[in-house]
C-alpha cells in the first residue's frame, strides 16, 4: 500500500524495495528542500514531494496540484514531465 514500485522509473515511498534503494520519499523530499532552498520558490519546495530520481541526480516531484516535475540539479531549471501520476506512469511504463 505504501511500498515503492518501479513503473518505467523508480517509485519511492516509505518502504522500498531493494531494486529501488533505502531511500524513502521523506528522506528524498527533504534533500531536495536543503539542496534547492537557494534556486527554487520556497512556497514549492514547502509544497511538493520528491517521489524519484532521474539516473543523473535530478528530483522528480509532485507539486501540490499533482503536477509531475523535474529539477536540473545543475541549474535548478524546472521542467514538467506530466499532468498528474496517472500520466506519468503511463508515459514510463511499458508492457512486455
């Protein structure tokens, strides 16, 4: 119910799987709140979730309208990847 996925890209949540790492959201979330106070609105860092990583180190998180975003760790640029969850996963995820 509350355990991690992988679903294309790795899903974090609060009990992962070994294939995904030991980190959970919380710990993905407020690293991403330290590393990007300087760059990003804090009325966004206060209001969304990191649920992923990109292979390079960039943030994948939910804004609190459930957008899906990602965050160049390199510039602190914001890109919008989906419209919710739902679209996100059926962006990544591909059948066998």
């Amino acid at each position: 119910m509350f355990g991690g996925a992988y679903t294309g890209l790795a899903i974090h949540a609060f009990s992962n799987g070994s294939s995904i790492g030991n980190e959970t959201v919380i710990d993905l979330t407020l690293a991403f709140r330290q590393q990007f106070t300087d760059y990003i609105c804090p009325n966004i860092l206060d209001t969304s979730y990191v649920i992923s990583m990109d292979g390079e180190g960039n943030p994948i998180f939910i804004d609190a309208s459930g957008k899906v975003f990602i965050c160049y760790h390199d510039s602190g640029d914001i890109k919008l990847l989906a419209d919710s969850f739902e679209a996100l996963i059926e962006d990544n995820f591909y059948e066998w």
